[in-house]
C-alpha cells in the first residue's frame, strides 16, 4: 500500500518532468520521436536539437543536380523520419541552446540504432555544423566528396539561409568543406588567403570596389585584379553573392 502510492507519485513526478519542457545535461531521454524537421525531434514532449548537425529547413529551397528547385528541408524532414521509422530513440542530452532547446545526440533503435546526427551528414541531408563542433567534419567530407543528398545539387548552407536567404536563382554551387582548425583558403594560384580578406559568407565571394574615380565596380573570383582588391565595408564597398545581385545594386563589372 505505502509502496505502492510512493510509486504512482514517482511515476507523477516522472511525467511532470518529461511534460515540462526541456531535459538537462547528462540526461538520457527514451521514447518515441516526432520529427520536427531534419534536426530537430520531439522526444515525450521534449523539443530535441541534434547536436552537431544543421539539415536545411523546412521552407528551404535547394536546386538539384538538374538545376530544379526543390524542397530540400521536406527531404531532409523525411529522410529522418525514414531511419527513425516507429521504434523509439534514446538521446543524450549534452546541453541547453540558446532557445532553451534540449541540444543532444540521438541513437535510432531505443539506443542500440546509430547515431541520427552521424547518419543525416553521411546521408547528404545534414551537414555538420561546425560552428558548434567539428566531429562530423569526417562525415560531411565524404558526403560532399560522393556528392550525396543535398550535395547532388546547390544549395545555401542552412545557417546562412536562416540569417540571409539568397534568392533561389542566386544559389550556385555548394558550400565549402568543413574548416579543421588547420584548414587554409588558396586562390585560383593556389596561394593562401589571409582569413580578414575572405568572404564573411563564402557564397558571396564578389568583390564590390569603389576606385579612385568613385566608381563602383565588382570583381568576380579568378578575374584579374580579384586577389588585389580589398574590401573595405567601413567605405561602402561590400561583397555580393551573385553578379545579378552586384549589377542591381549599381555595380559594373570590371574590364578584365
Ligand atoms: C530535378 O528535379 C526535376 C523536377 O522535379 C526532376 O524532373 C528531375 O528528374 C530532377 N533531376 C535530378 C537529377 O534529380
């Protein structure tokens, strides 16, 4: 009797906690999985961020190996929700996002499956997300390299999309490789680059200049005075992502 009501209260206990939002570090979470989008879950109640992945969002268009938009984040979406299939998943939490999301890694299978996070960036549909750590770097690699998923096509990488979306007809090519601590930027020379004159988004690497005369001209990567011109934002010369972009801006190409 006294057993037996000390039980249900833990039970109680339990479900308040699972009800109340999000799970702690060092917390293991074991249940069935909604899937939100390609990197998010929603584990009993619990908003579940994969840790070191970042999968296109949900309104995100990509282009595909044909040039075709598509939407991307509703493949990366179903692609998780394939491998998670109807068996629960158990995720480790390792900390709190700044949205006071669960930020944790997640096995399929009740925790006996792989890791979804490992599985979503070889699949193509992820990529690792660098910025907060760079052990799927290996992952990404491999999945750029075979031109997997995503990477079959163009495509924004998904945190630049979020803080600025490029018109989808702007979107060419892919992302560069995950930078290693050691990783250097070459030129068409093959020299290396100091990082103050790279792009701050390496997706729009157009130089806009303004010479002497006050004219307002952009260099594309590879034209000839590209490696020499600097841009220098406190004088309102800036970086544009796409010559259709620089030319409505009110930018001319240069001569050579
Ligand atoms: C690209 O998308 C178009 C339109 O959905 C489709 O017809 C085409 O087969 C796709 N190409 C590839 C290579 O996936």
């Amino acid at each position: 009797m006294q057993r037996g009501a000390c039980q249900a209260g833990l039970s109680f206990l339990a479900a308040l906690t699972l009800a109340s939002g999000p799970a702690y570090a060092g917390e293991t979470l074991l249940g069935p999985a909604r899937v939100v989008d390609g990197d998010t879950l929603e584990v009993e109640d619990t908003k579940i961020r994969v840790n070191g992945i970042d999968a296109p969002e949900k309104a995100q268009p990509c282009r595909n190996k044909s040039g075709k938009v598509y939407a991307c984040g509703l493949d990366a979406k179903a692609v998780l929700e394939a491998k998670v299939g109807q068996t629960p998943v158990a995720c480790e939490v390792k900390e709190l996002d700044k949205f006071g999301r669960s930020v944790a890694t997640c096995y399929a299978n009740s925790g006996a499956g792989e890791d979804l996070g490992a599985y979503m960036v070889e699949s193509g549909y992820a990529v690792a997300y660098w910025k907060y750590g760079t052990e799927y770097c290996p992952l990404h690699e491999q999945a750029r390299a075979a031109k997997r998923g995503i990477w079959a096509g163009s495509f924004q990488l998904p945190s630049d999309w979020r803080h600025m979306p490029l018109d989808i007809d702007d979107v060419v090519g892919v992302p560069p490789p995950c930078p290693g601590p050691t990783a250097e930027v070459t030129n068409v020379q093959g020299d290396a680059v100091p990082a103050d004159e790279l792009p701050p988004n390496p997706q729009c690497p157009i130089k806009g200049n303004i010479n002497a005369k006050g004219e307002r001209i952009y260099h594309v990567p590879g034209g000839n005075f590209y490696d020499a011109t600097s841009v220098e934002v406190s004088e309102g010369e800036r970086w544009f992502c796409s010559e259709r972009e620089a030319v409505a801006a009110g930018w001319r190409a240069a001569k050579s």
